[in-house]
C-alpha cells in the first residue's frame, strides 16, 4: 500500500481489504530524512509508526534527503519497488482519484517491474469520496495547506462536515489537486484510535504546516494543545 498518511490512503486500503482480491502486506511511505517526516504532509514518523501498529501492518520507509531531485527519488524508489517484488509483492495501492498525469506516471515507473499498481478510489466523485470517509468513521486533521489554493485557517482543523461546508468552492473537497493533506489517527483498520495533541502551526514556503504528535510516549507532546 503506497501510504501518504492521509484520508484517501485510509480509504483505498479500507476498500483493498473489503474486495479481497488482494492481500495488503505491508505500507510504503517517503519520509524527508533530514526532518524525519512524511514527505509533502510533514507527518512525524513517530505517528506513521503509530499509524502501522494500530493498522497490523509494517511500514517500509523509503529515505529521501532534502532537497531531493527527482533522480533520486526515482532511484530510491525503484530500489523500493525491487526489494518488494524480491519478498513477492505484485501490487502496489495507490488512494489516486483523478489526476490522469499522475496515475500515467505510476504506470510508467513501474512498467516492466513485474509490479502492477491498483487504483480503487479512480474517478469516484470526489464529493462522495468526503462523504464514505466521513460516514466510515474516518478521524483526520488537516496538517498541510497550499497557500497558493487554499485558505490557511482549515490547518490544525478536524476534517468533518463543518470543514467541508467552509471549504471554498474552488478547493477540492478531498484536496486531490494538492490543496491540503491530512493525516488519519482512526478509522476503519485501525484496532484504536491514535491519541495526539496539536502543536505549532507554521508557514513555509508557501505552505501552512500543522504539527500533530502522539501524545503517548512523547516528550514533545506537552508542547502541544487539545
């Protein structure tokens, strides 16, 4: 399972596991190596760690530097995808919905590998999308936000009805155009919810990035709020 850390992750996996056609094995996340966080969500690894023990399933974190050329992230994900076809693997999930330049570029890079990507989320409506995440039981916050298309006050911001109902119609309502990201502390496949505090809210290069950290366990949760 290609694994973001998000909403449209946690409901790809959730349908993967529903059809049964294939048997999800394991979770594969890019983490920028110089701040120890998921790539574009800004996510802490501890709480990807957090994510995989309360899903059952290990995480494969492929380590990009940063600043990461795009050679390089190919390389180490291709190093990534041939570890993975080693130990059996044939498929790899991605939770894409409709972004035709990126699901073309999935296809490409692993063209010839002997793995094939699935997409079970493609062309679902985006609308109905938000809502099956909702009416699933999906928890998730908002931890990175696209300045450039979307408004800075949803960071830290549960996303639920009342999120969606603020939402500018011009955003994306599962922010499949980059918009936002979001990371998922329960929902359907987690065996528990993931107790975390919200910390420091900052701007960065043209991004709006919302720390959440576990609370359990952690130092640097009592820096944090409810």
């Amino acid at each position: 399972m290609s694994w973001s850390s998000g909403k449209d992750s946690t409901l790809a996996l959730h349908e993967t596991r529903r059809a049964d056609a294939v048997e999800v094995v394991g979770l594969l996340t890019t983490v920028n190596s110089a701040f120890e966080r998921v790539a574009m969500h800004g996510v802490r690894r501890s709480l990807l760690d957090a994510q995989a023990e309360a899903l059952g399933l290990p995480v494969h974190v492929v380590e990009l530097p940063w600043p990461c050329p795009n050679e390089v992230y190919e390389e180490r994900m291709s190093g990534a995808i041939g570890r993975a076809r080693e130990m059996g693997v044939e498929v790899v999930v991605f939770g894409d919905l409709y972004l035709e330049d990126i699901r073309h570029y999935r296809e490409t890079s692993l063209r010839g590998t002997g793995v094939v990507p699935l997409f079970p989320l493609w062309h679902r409506p985006t609308d109905a999308v938000a809502r099956d995440l909702l009416a699933l039981g999906v928890r998730a916050l908002v931890v990175c936000v696209d300045l450039a298309q979307a408004p800075r006050e949803i960071a830290g911001r549960w996303y639920d009805e009342a999120l969606l109902a603020e939402l500018p119609a011009s955003v994306d309502p599962c922010g499949e155009n980059g918009e936002f990201h979001t990371v998922v502390v329960d929902g359907p496949g987690f065996s528990h919810p993931i107790d975390v505090v919200l910390g420091e809210i900052i701007e960065r290069d043209g991004f709006v990035f919302a720390d959440v950290v576990p609370r359990r366990g952690s130092a640097a949760a009592s820096a944090g709020v409810n």
